[in-house]
C-alpha cells in the first residue's frame, strides 16, 4: 500500500518549479502531474517520468490527488482557481493580497465546504510565516506595535502585478525596507510609521513595442493594493538587462515586535527571513503545509483554513512523540 500523499500542481511558472523541488525533499509525498493552461506539450517537468494535462482537464483526476498546490498569481489567477479548485480537490495556495485575504477566503470557504475538501489559503512567509510571528507577538506583548519589513528583495505577487499592466512586456520589483524606520522599530520608542515611511518600491520594465512609457509608468505608481501606497520608482530597461542584473530572486525582511511586559519593563521580539531564492522559499512552505491539509481533512475539518488555524506538529512528517523528544 502506498501512504505517500500525492500531490498536483496547478500552474508552472517559479513557483510551480519550486514545489516540484520541494516535493524531492519530503519523502512522504509524490508528484502526480502538472496542471497548465498553456500547452502541455510545451512544459518539461523537471521531474521524470511526470505528466502534464491541460488544466481543462483537472477534474477528471479528482480520485487520483490528495492535494492540489497552487501556482498561479494573486491579482487575476487564484481569485478564479482558488474556489474552483477547491471545489474539487483539498488545495494549498499562495494567495498574497492582505487587503482581500477576508473576501477570498469567503469564496474559497463556501466552494471547499460544497466539495466537502480543506483549503489552506495564504501560505508563504507572508502572508503565512509572518503573520504568525505577528500573532505571537501580540499575544505575548499585548501592550506593544508590531513592525512588519519586506526586502531588499524581489516580490513575486508584485512582479507579477506589474507584468499584467498593459504595455508591460516584461518586469521585476523589489521591495526595500528603509533603515532608519528599522532603527526606530528596534528602539523601543513604538513609533507610529506609515506605509511610505517603511519602504520604498523599485520596478525594472521592459515596454511593449510600441507603448507610451508615461501611461505605463502612471498605471504602476497609482496601482492600488501594491503601489500607490508607497514611493515608487519606475526604471525602463531592456530585456537583456532585465535578464543579466534582474533574475535571481532574493527576498526576505523582519516582524518586530516592540512592547512591555507587565512592570514597563521593555521587551522587543524580533523574526527574520534572509531568502536566496523567494519562490522556492515559499514552494517550500507550500508543500510543508500540504500535509497539514491533507491531515486535517482526514480529521474532519473541512473549509477553507489559514496558517492560524494549523498546529505546527501538523507540518512535520515526524510524530508527536518524535518532535517532543527531539525538537520540545
């Protein structure tokens, strides 16, 4: 009998690659196949052996995969797949828009609870890792702020925001985190710090032929959810540059939280992340997160989840007896 989880994959861009990877890690999961809009015939597995299927096709392969991992972009992607597939499969996915995480999830809920399926919805390091150290700290310093910096690194949700702007033929953004409003989070001064005031945005794009550089340039700083918010710089280049000096995509940053404990004394809880690659990064908890589904939906607990709701011991391959002698 084969216990492994088997796993599919919907999309196959970075990210997609990454949980290819991942899954080579973790021995109690196996690749079913790769599910693409685009044509099947033209995606090489980087595993052997794997198929690939139109994702067209991917209902008829709901008895054969115990969860589904995501891949596609938050802006027009996974609004659409996220509760169509969760309909049929218990997914995992990557879903990166703070400001719509509640509507999102009310979407993907109603649609795995009517496919009697767990959906995990926002797993990554952020949201996801993050948002729990941001848990923890306002749980255990409830008189405190708590400082979230992104960067200096590539964004995948906003490099691909900016890919979809008409008249963007190719793009990159960092986001950089500005140091002085790091000092000052460290501090324990618990200063009030805006968006603008914490980071900044740099966006390398290479122009369609033919488009008019202002029009892209204004629909990218006045974009919201992702730029307007924040001082935005708009850098044209070619694509030969793009690619020699922009494709490795490096990514990190910081959640801080500063606070007091009972007798004022000062007390600052700090967790960092310091990424060579962002999307194998969040492959890889993407996958650690599959088992977790795939646990919880043999307990049970269908819908859609976040990374609140999952014990940690859920994500580990170990047993509970395991991780209390080696990890407690």
């Amino acid at each position: 009998m084969n216990d492994k989880i088997r796993i599919g994959i919907a999309g196959h861009g970075n990210l997609g690659r990454g949980v290819e990877k991942a899954i080579t890690q973790n021995l109690d999961m196996e690749l079913i196949g790769i599910f693409t809009r685009r044509d099947p015939a033209h995606i090489q597995p980087l595993t052997a052996g794997v198929p690939v299927h139109a994702l067209a096709d991917v209902e008829k392969f709901r008895d054969g995969i115990d969860v589904m991992i995501l891949c596609g972009g938050s802006k027009s992607d996974l609004p659409e797949q996220g509760p169509a597939l969760a309909a049929l499969f218990n997914t995992v996915d990557s879903f990166d828009t703070h400001a719509k995480i509640p509507g999102y999830f009310e979407a993907v809920d109603a649609a795995a609870k009517a496919g009697n399926n767990t959906a995990m919805i926002a797993i990554g390091w952020d949201p996801g890792l993050f948002s729990i150290n941001r848990l923890y700290g306002e749980a255990v310093l409830p008189v405190g702020e708590t400082y979230s910096f992104w960067g200096a690194g590539v964004s995948q949700g906003h490099s691909d925001a900016l890919r979809r702007v008409p008249g963007v033929k190719s793009a990159v953004q960092y986001t950089v985190p500005l140091e002085k409003a790091m000092e000052l989070a460290r501090s324990g001064s618990r200063p009030q710090l805006t968006t603008r005031e914490k980071h900044r945005r740099e966006c390398y794009v290479v122009l369609a032929e033919g488009a008019d550089a202002e029009a892209v340039r204004r629909a990218i700083v006045t974009m919201p959810d992702y730029f307007a918010d924040y001082d935005t710089e708009v850098d044209f280049v070619s694509e030969d540059e793009l690619k020699t000096q922009h494709s490795a995509m490096p990514h990190g940053g910081f959640v801080i939280r500063s606070g007091v404990s009972g007798s004022e004394v000062k007390q600052t809880l700090e967790f960092r992340l310091a990424l060579g690659s962002n999307p194998e990064f969040t492959s890889s908890v993407l996958v650690a997160y599959a088992r977790a589904v795939m646990r919880m939906r043999r307990m049970g607990d269908i819908g859609a989840k976040t990374a609140f709701d999952v014990a940690p011991g859920l994500l580990s391959p170990k047993s509970a007896a395991d991780l209390r002698k080696e990890l407690l």
